[in-house]
C-alpha cells in the first residue's frame, strides 16, 4: 500500500475511502510515511459498517483520530468546490455519530 499511498500523496489526493474492516476509524491527514502532514495529508475513513458483524479494533494506528467498532451506519460526503464534510449516519436506535469538514490543499 506504502506505493499507492506515495503515488496519491504525489497526485494530490485528499480522501481515501476504504471498507475492509468491519468497523469505522477516521485518521488525520498522513503523509506517505503515516505521518500527520495537514498541509498536503490524505485523510482516511473506514467504513466498513455496512456489513453482517462489527469487529473489535486492536492497537490505535498513528494519526487515529477516531475509532467505532459496535455501531453500524454509513458515511455521508459531500464534496464542496474547495472543502469536504463529512458525517457519519448510524443506524435507528444509535447515538454515534462523527462530522466535520476540512478544506482541500
């Protein structure tokens, strides 16, 4: 992943979506080496809470900023001009949730 990560870091991008893990994490903006970098890092969410079972989470990663591991739901973007938000929709009957917006580089 470390030359994918490089080569979007390189082009610029801002977000990375991924769903692997049963589970949501938001990260802070990370360089290629899992650094924070909030002048030109990417910002990562899992999502992976749409699915049959939830998993446990096990050491934080670097640039963890936020971890939910017993809520399913959906992560919502909406992509602005020069900024994002984001927020995450639980399911009925949950109270976590996570927003925010960021501007772009």
């Amino acid at each position: 992943m470390s030359e994918l990560w490089q080569a979007l870091y390189e082009a610029g991008a801002e977000v990375v979506l991924s769903g692997h893990e049963h589970n949501y994490e938001r990260f802070a903006p990370l360089d290629p080496t899992g650094e924070v970098d909030n002048g030109r890092g990417i910002q990562e969410f899992v999502v992976g809470t749409g699915g049959r079972s939830l998993y446990p989470f096990g050491r934080p990663l670097p640039g963890s900023e936020l971890r939910e591991s017993d809520t399913f739901g959906v992560l919502q973007l909406r992509l602005n001009a020069d900024s994002y938000d984001w927020q995450f929709v639980p399911i009925d009957g949950r109270s976590f949730t996570d927003a925010g917006s960021a501007g772009c580089h």
